[in-house]
C-alpha cells in the first residue's frame, strides 16, 4: 500500500508542477482532445469546490482520513486489491494535503468536457482517489459475500 501510495502522490505533485510551470496560473487553455483539455485552477475548498475558503478544514479532514485509511488497512484483512486500492485512495489524499499545505489551495488543470458541458476541474490525486473507491467497494462486497457464505454453511 505505500508503495502506491508514495508512487500516486508523487506521480500527482509532477505532473501538477509541469502543468502549473507550462501552463501558468492563468485561464491559459490547452486542447488535447475534442474532450479533454488542459487548464489550470486553484481549488480552495472541497471536492466539487465546495466550501471554499476553508483550507484549514480540509487540511484536517484530509489528516483524518489519512489516518483511518492506515488503521482500516492495519486492522483488516483485506487481500492485495484492497491494499491497492487503500494506497490510490491515500496517495491522491498526501498529493492534495501537500498542496493545501505549500500553497493554501489545490492545484487542478483536467477539464474533461462534452460538447459545452463540463466536468470539474481535476487533478491526478483526484483520479487516483476516484479510482481507488472502485476496486476498495469489490473488496468490501467480496468480504461481505465470502461472509454470507460462510454463516449460511454454519
């Protein structure tokens, strides 16, 4: 798990400062395909951009999660896909915390889009979260069935 984690949160902080060095911290836009395009943003608050200006909070929010992502991993038995998946989730949180800590804001510069209609802004720490929710919820539902069967054989 810390190994993903280290590689995730290190994988995010580069391509964040080659995006903001390139691209500025302006509205500067860089077309990379008819979907996605690259621009860069600060985020002050939460997921979504909610609860902006609260850095602080997020900050311990953020310290919070970190610290039950490493106790749910000491204290389960997950197999490797959960540990896998526990070091994304984790990587994107460290990735996200050093911004909200060396800068005052997230650094974002994804814009996936369809047409005129566009997703948040994102970065790499946001994806690796996003990405580890999934294979962590095949984990718990795999866990949850291994445990029904077992009962029902009891």
């Amino acid at each position: 798990m810390l190994a993903v984690a280290a590689a995730g949160a290190t994988l995010d902080l580069i391509t964040k400062h080659v995006a903001f060095d390139r691209l500025g911290t302006g509205p500067n836009l860089v077309v990379v395909c008819p979907v996605l395009n690259l621009t860069c943003s600060k985020n002050e608050g939460g997921v979504f951009g909610l609860g902006q200006g609260r850095s602080g909070l997020f900050v311990f929010l953020s310290l919070g999660a970190m610290a039950a992502i490493c106790w749910l991993l000491l204290k389960s038995d997950m197999g490797w896909l959960g540990a896998a998946a526990l070091g994304l989730i984790l990587g994107g949180a460290i990735g996200n915390l050093y911004d909200r800590i060396a800068f005052g804001y997230v650094r974002d510069f994804i814009d996936f889009h369809i047409g005129n209609w566009h997703w948040y802004t994102f970065n790499v720490a946001d994806a690796l979260i996003t990405i580890g929710i999934v294979p962590m919820m095949l984990e718990v539902l795999w866990q949850e069935k291994g445990a029904t069967a077992a009962g029902k054989e009891a």
